[in-house]
C-alpha cells in the first residue's frame, strides 16, 4: 500500500520547477501562465533532445514563468489544485532496454538521473560506465532511509530491476552497513556498504571508491532512493508518486521531524509556524554539504531531502564581506575533503581556474556538495563550488 | 570545527589559536630567562638597557624569588619583544598603505616567534635586522600572510644566524651578565659531553621543565608540549608532520647512537636531543606551520622525516651549527613545494591507471 508511511504530511498551496536542477537541458516550456497541468504530465523539454521531459509534480494551474537574464529559465510556478486527476502510464511493454528507456523518458523519471562528472540529466542515447543507486543518506539530521525503502519495499525492488535493464554497466547499490535494502538479486545489482562519517552518503565518494572517472571521456550515473521509489511507484501503480520525505532540522526548528512534502514546495509554506523568532540561517541539505539558502524566495529543489534552519549571531549577521583571502593549508581541511582527494591542491587549482590540474586531481568526480563543507572550513571565504563549476564548464566544453 | 567555520573572519581565529597556543612558551620563556640570568649575576650586572631594568624591577638580587624571577625575565624579554613588534609593525603599516589593503595582525606572531627564536643577549640591531628581513622577505613580496612559502620568523632568525658570526646559538647568553661565558645547554653538551651538563647543574627534570640555559622561547618542552597540544586539538596543525619529525628524530639518533660513536653528538641518546636545543619548540611552531609546510598527507610525512635527518646530520656533522634546527627547517620549508609535488604527480598516475 503506497504512502504507509507514518509521517504528517504538509499540505501545500504553490510549487516551484526550477530550471537550475536540470542542468544540461536547454529547456522549452510546454505550458503557459495560466495552462492547467497534472501530476505527471510533462510542461517542459529540452530543446534539442525533445525525450527528455521533466512533469509536473502536482495537478493546478501554472501561475508563472520566472526567466531571468538572457531569458534562461528560473522557475516554473504551480498553483496546485488536488481537483484534477494525475496523469495515468502504462507499464513498459517489455524488460527491453528501449522499453524501459522510453518509459523513464515518458514519465519524466529519466530527469531524476544525474551523471558525473559535471551533475547533468544524462543524453536517453548514452551509455553509463556505471551506475550508481545512493541509498544512504549519513548526513547530519538527514530522513533515515530504511523506514522509507521499507514502506515502498515492492516499488523500490520494481524499480532496482527496472534500472538494471536501461544499461548493461556494473550497478551498484550502495547503503548504509545496518540497512540493507531488499532486491531481486537477479536483477544484477551489486550492493555495496559505504561507512565512515557524513561524507559516506555522497555520490562523488561512492563514485571515486569504485569507479573514479579520468581522462577517457566515460561517464557514471546516480540517483537517489526516493527518485527510485518514485519510478517504482510510476511501474507498479501508473501513477506518480506525488510525496517525497525530507526532514526538518536543525536548532531553530521547534519540532524537528520527517514530513511527506511535494517536491518544489515553497520553503516558507514548509516553515510557517515551524521556527523561532531571530536572525537565521536557512540551508537547503545538512549543516554540513548544505547550501546555503536566501530567506523568502526558496524551492525545495529536485531531489533535496533536507532543510536546515539554525541560528546566527546577531551581530554577525550583516557581516561585511571580508573579501577573499590566502588559503591557509591546515589540517582541519583533510577530514572534510572527498576521500581519494587531495584538498589543498585541488582548492589552489580551482582558486587558480586551473582546470587542466584540477581534472586529474579528481574534479570530474564533484559537484558542487562535495565541496560544500571544504567552503564553509577554509579561511578564504572562496565559494569552492561555484569555482568548480566554473572549471567544469571548460572542461564540458572541451570535451 | 566551530572555532574554524566561516562565521567571523576564520584568519583571525586561526591567529588567536596560534598565540594563545605560545602563551605557555612565552611564560616559561619569562621565568626562565630570569631564572638564568640571576644565577649568572655574580660576576656583577652589566649596563645595557636590559640590565638596568632588571636591576630596577628586582627586590632582592641575592635570595631571588618568583616575583624576581618574572621581573628580571620581562626585562629581558619585553624590550625585544615591543622592538620587534615596532618594527614589524612599522613595515606591515608601510606595506599595507603601498598595497591598498588592511594592515595584516599576522606580524604580531611573527615578531613573538621571532623573539622567542632570539638569545637573551640579541643585540637590538639584530632584531630590527631580523624583523625588517622576515616582514619584508618572509611575508611582504609574496603578497601578505599564508601567501608565502617559509615561516617569516624562521627566516628572520636565519638571516640573523648568517649575518651575524657570533649570533647562532654560540656566543654568549646575556648580555648583562659580565663574565659570564655560559652559552645554550646544547653547545655544553656539545663541548663536554654529560659530564658537563652535570657540571651546569642539569638534568632531565630541569631540562623538561625548562630551567637550562638556551634561547629565550625554547628550553621548555613541558610548555612546548601544552603549545602542541592546542594546535593539534584544533587541528591547525598537522599531526602527521609533528609525528614524522619526532619519530624520525628519535630513529635517526638511536641508529647514530648504534654505530657506535664515543664522545660527542654521536653519542647523545635520543632524549637529550628532543630536550635541548631548539628542536621541539622549531617542530611544532615552525617546521608544522601549515603556510610553510607540505599540503598533502604522504608530502607531511616525507617532510617531517627530512627535518628530523637534516638535524642530525648537521648535528652530528657539523660543529659550527651545533643546534642545527634554523637551517634544517628552513631547507625541509623550501622542499615542501617539490615534496608536494612529486607526490602529486605520483597519485595522478596512480589515478590514471583505474579510471573510465
């Protein structure tokens, strides 16, 4: 029985798409402010490879279409409205891969997969050199994942033979040492046990301890247990799976626990009531590989399964910018780099927009998260992930 | 972690750290320099600045108590301490205005290293020489602090121990103390071996504690110990590199002790080299300096048992630099890129070997 999981679900009024999650499309809007849509059915492609879809998570009427400069999309706003029926698939007809790629395609799961390097929506032709589930999440404060793979047990086992069939490349399962979830052990895919502090949920860990990528141009796969649950949910009922779980954490949150949400609801719905009085720090994932969130404008984005609120000193809230600095070489850097990385050069490198170095130093592997808790360490006050980006973008062009 | 993270400006904590881990130091470095020099009085004070304060602030010269002992150790230690942070901080002030940026606090360690670094006899011009070379050379022209590739204060004390003949640890301890020919407790090992270590009246004790005659910050290892602790509690240090110097000092001086040496540094078992001279202090305060030291953790070992066999070579070898910890460090700081960098290129190739 789908949604038995004990969990308070949160009503919401609005949602959000944000173009930012689908990076590697060159969105085209299927919809207009004003158009209703359904659960399910799709409001955008990408121009130039149309498969690639991305649906609506909730039945309502989009509201607006944000664009900002260069008329790149910002977000696609939904007023939901429960009234309308989702959208019902048929099953794939066979275990085919083209079968099983279509169906992914069509129901808009396809663009919950993500590649490495660079943290694209993969190409529907392409083949993985692997592909990775992340079915742990050691975060601090994160959603466990266990309870959850265990109410959708038949939808996640569904979809891990689902996922096996869209590519012939080693698939691995990767979780926690006290969880293991169950599968079709048919369906081919290696389980693999990741321990060893925060960083061991992190795809880019998992990525570089058993198939690290180099200078041949292959690429690996990975999505998240929930998106998994979703294409399970999408296999066995027809129908989209309209919940995901994130957690609610954090010291200035009252009442911290799990919550059955939608996914793009609007983060000051989510909060109404939830937290305390006083300047504070909102940031979208843990306290530690989080991003750090503006308050008022906020989405929960694709795949975040946490939101933490916690406090900021009065007085070092309108901190003057102190402006980039020398990065001091401690020690305290080690323990919070991606294993398999060396931190100090890797940061001069990305400092430097070195991106011939910082690719064999193992840049193709990170995105943005992996260096997330390495920006808030250092000294500099450099936001590491944005200079990633920047040397993942040359090297994506000159690929 | 939550001394280090960006709330507030992080550079700032990790100096506070810094200093803070050198209080115990400079303390023991006050007590015992006036421990020192009052057991060498009696031949008579001399006249310097130095002395003459010493003899302003003391009560009694003759049955010296605590009190003495903290008043004639600052009178010491003070007057070089406030003319090297004057000078560092008139070329920081210079620098800052010509490079449009805000004063860097960074000079104060440097000058309070530097002095610790320094004989109770350092004559003035060596310290504004001193500072003037390490603000300049160590810091100012590779674009201000954690920008440059050594320690300023132990290049500063280098250039001093170069410049000037008598300055490297050799040549008399204080200045005020006419008669007085004693020199660091190392050189008196070097000369005499344990025979005159009992002569001087030291033991392990006094040497662990820090009551035997050497420059002003690194006689104590108790006090160098509590220093370390604090750095490698917050991680600003490496513990690695900490480790590999002291391990390899303690190897190296153990297989010299094997083949067999009579008399000398060949014969000096391994303790008495972590406890005299100024390695413990330049382990953890100079050659662990995260700015000038190897940034990766194979590079931190190398590095650190480089140090620990450049000091015992030297030792061992060379009787002008008997402490031999100054040019050990400062020849390891100037490997470190290129330790790093062999190390680097070897974990690419091991990289391109298992990838896709």
């Amino acid at each position: 029985m789908p949604g038995s999981l004990d969990l308070e679900t949160r009503k919401i009024t609005r949602l959000a798409l944000l173009g930012s999650d689908y990076r590697g499309v060159n969105p085209e809007l299927l919809c207009q402010a004003g158009d209703e849509v359904r659960a399910g059915s799709a409001v955008m492609r990408d121009a130039r490879r149309p498969a690639i879809q991305v649906v609506a998570p909730r039945s309502g009427i989009v509201s607006k279409v944000e664009r900002g400069p260069r008329r790149k999309l910002v977000a696609l706003h939904i007023d939901v409205d429960d009234s309308l029926v989702e959208r019902e698939f048929t099953r794939p007809a066979s275990q085919e891969k083209e079968a099983q790629r279509e169906f992914m395609l069509k129901t808009g799961t396809w663009s919950s997969l993500r590649t490495r390097p660079f943290g694209n929506i993969p190409d529907p032709a392409a083949e993985p050199a692997a592909l990775f589930i992340t079915a742990l999440d050691a975060e601090p404060l994160a959603p466990p994942p266990a309870p959850i793979i265990e109410a959708f047990a038949p939808e996640f086992s569904a979809a891990v033979n689902a996922l096996a069939c869209i590519s012939s490349a080693p698939f691995y399962l990767c979780h926690a040492p006290d969880y293991k979830p169950a599968f079709d052990p048919a369906s081919g895919a290696i389980s693999q046990v990741f321990d060893g502090g925060s960083s061991a949920g992190l795809p880019g860990v998992h990525i570089q301890a058993l198939c690290p990528i180099g200078f041949a141009g292959g690429e690996v796969w990975h999505i998240g247990y929930q998106e998994v649950i979703a294409l399970g949910h999408l296999l066995l009922h027809g129908k989209p799976w309209l919940q995901r779980v994130i957690s609610l954490g954090g010291e200035a949150v009252d009442n911290p626990r799990c919550l059955q949400v939608s996914v793009g609801a609007a983060i000051d719905d989510l909060l109404a009531g939830e937290i305390c009085d006083g300047p504070l720090q909102l940031r979208a994932g843990s306290a530690i590989y989080g991003r750090p969130l503006d308050p008022g404008q906020a989405w929960l984005a694709a795949g975040q399964r946490q939101l933490t609120v916690t406090r900021r000193a009065a007085d070092e809230a309108p901190a003057e910018d102190p402006g980039v600095g020398a990065l001091i070489p401690g020690d305290w850097l080690e323990a919070l780099a991606p294993p398999g990385v060396f931190p100090v050069p890797l940061l001069r490198a990305l400092q430097l927009g070195d991106a011939e170095r910082a690719r064999e130093l193992g840049a193709l592997e990170l995105v943005e998260e992996d260096l997330a808790a390495l920006s808030s360490a250092c000294v500099s006050n450099s936001d590491y992930g944005r200079l990633l980006r920047r040397v993942l973008d040359q090297l994506e062009a000159a690929r | 972690m939550s001394i280090l993270n960006r709330t507030g400006d992080g550079r700032r904590r990790i100096l506070k750290i810094q200093l803070l881990s050198l209080l115990p130091v400079t303390l023991a470095a006050i007590f015992n320099s006036g421990y020192q020099y009052l057991n060498g009085l009696a031949a008579g004070p001399g006249d310097d600045l130095r002395s003459q304060l010493a003899m302003g602030l003391a009560s009694s010269l003759d049955d010296p108590g605590l009190y003495d002992y903290f008043a004639v150790g600052l009178s010491q230690l003070l007057p070089m301490l406030l003319l090297a942070l004057l000078v560092g901080g008139v070329w920081e002030r210079i620098i800052a205005e010509r490079c449009h940026r805000p004063i860097e606090p960074g000079f104060v360690l440097i000058a309070l290293l530097f002095t610790l670094l320094l004989p109770g006899a350092a004559s003035f011009t060596h310290i504004i020489f001193g500072m003037t070379c390490a603000i300049l050379l160590g810091k100012g022209i590779f674009g201000g602090d954690g920008k440059s590739f050594l320690s300023p204060a132990l290049l500063g004390v280098a250039i001093v121990q170069v410049s000037f003949g008598g300055a490297s640890g050799t040549h008399p301890l204080w200045n005020g103390v006419a008669g007085y020919a004693g020199s660091d407790a190392f050189a008196l090992y070097h000369r005499g071996g344990e025979a005159a270590l009992a002569q001087a009246d030291i033991n392990l004790w006094s040497a662990f504690f820090g009551a035997i005659p050497g420059p002003l910050g690194t006689t104590s290892l108790l006090a160098v110990a509590l220093g370390a602790a604090v750095l490698l509690l917050t991680r600003v240090i490496a513990w690695r590199l900490l480790a590999a110097q002291v391990i390899g000092l303690i190897v190296i001086a153990t297989l010299v002790n094997w083949m067999g040496a009579e008399t000398g540094i060949g014969s000096m078992p391994a303790y008495w080299h972590l406890l005299l001279g100024s390695f413990a202090f330049g382990a953890v305060f100079l050659g662990c300096d995260p700015v000038a030291s190897a940034c990766t953790n194979p590079g931190r070992w190398i590095q650190g048992f480089l140090i620990a066999a450049l000091v015992m070579l030297i030792r061992v070898a060379n009787p002008i630099h008997p402490d031999a910890v100054i040019p050990a460090l400062l020849l390891a700081s100037i490997l470190a890129p290129l330790i790093d960098h062999a190390v680097i290129a070897w974990s690419i190739k091991q990289r391109a070997r298992r990838h896709v």
